[in-house]
C-alpha cells in the first residue's frame, strides 16, 4: 500500500487521531503521537472567532512538538471570514489545514456551519477556495455522506472538493441526522 498523501505531507502510515471538540488538546495529541499516529488535529475552532482575535480560541491552536504532521481544523460558512481566519493563523506552526463541514452539533448546524454545508456545495466550494487561496499549507475537507438518508451526496460532495482545491478529504460515514 502506498504512504498517504496531503499535499507535500508524506504520513507514516494511515491510522491517524482526528479531532474531537472538549478532547484533543496539545497533552492528547502529544500522547496520540508518541503511540503512533501518522497525524493529529487541533479541536475545531470558529473561524469568526479566529478573525476577532478571541485569545481563548486562539489558545486551542497552539503545537507542541509532537513528532507526527499537525492539522488545524477550522469552521465558519462565510467564505470571506474563512479565508482571513486562515491566513490570521498561518503564523503558528501547523502542517495542514483542515475545514469541518461535518459537525452535526445544532449550535454549529443552526449557523450554517459543519454538516449545514451538505446542503449548499456552491457555498461550501466558496469556503473551499477562500482557504485554500489563503494558506501555503495543505487544505482538507472534513464532511459526511450526506444531511440525511434522502440527500446522500458525499461523492459529488467529494468531487466538488478537489475541484475547489482540497489536497485530501476525510469522510465520515454517517449523515448528519444520524
């Protein structure tokens, strides 16, 4: 099996810590790392908050050398304010940047963010392209199979990805009402 690829990002093999809100800390991620994980995930953050400059958010983002490629993960759904939050963050030492589109928390869902942008690939492609345009890192995409069992559209979803520059999707296998 070939190594896994983000960008110029080679992983040492696939089993990889994803993110987790409330849970992968820089202790996590450290002690994730030093048992093998191939790459670690900051907890999402908002992008809006990132672009205020909200110290406690900011806070969530930073590294400790761990020895394993690290990703920030951020959210937002208005493609200007994702693209100035990436670029607000790319002076801390990160890899790759990775944009949720896959929460399904109603505080995130009931904004138009995470798993909302299921709903609006034009828009998600927007988000995309902003974030993409404004990093020198890696961007990937983190969405799910669909919003519902009715509207499964994870492989357009996909495609529309790439297109918009992702160097790497993650899926989650479930849809959002599940």
């Amino acid at each position: 099996m070939e190594p896994l690829k983000i960008g110029n990002i080679i992983l040492p093999h696939r089993a990889v810590f994803g993110p987790m809100a409330g849970f992968t800390d820089a202790p996590c991620r450290r002690l994730m790392a030093q048992h093998g994980a191939g790459f670690t995930v900051s907890e999402m953050v908002s992008s809006r908050a990132l672009v205020y400059g909200d110290h406690k958010t900011v806070s969530l983002l930073k590294a400790e050398p761990n020895g394993a490629p690290y990703g920030v993960q951020i959210f937002g759904e208005v493609p200007q304010i994702m693209g100035e939050a990436a670029a607000a963050i790319e002076e801390y030492e990160f890899d790759f940047l990775d944009i949720n589109m896959g929460c399904p928390a109603p505080k995130i869902v009931n904004n138009g963010d995470g798993s909302a942008l299921m709903k609006d690939p034009e828009l998600a492609s927007k988000v995309i392209a902003a974030v993409v345009n404004a990093v020198d890192v890696p961007v990937t995409v983190k969405f799910r199979k669909g919003w519902d069992e009715k509207s499964v559209n994870c492989v357009e979803f996909a495609k529309m990805a790439e297109q918009s520059g992702a160097a790497a999707i993650t899926l989650h296998g479930r849809t959002r009402s599940q």
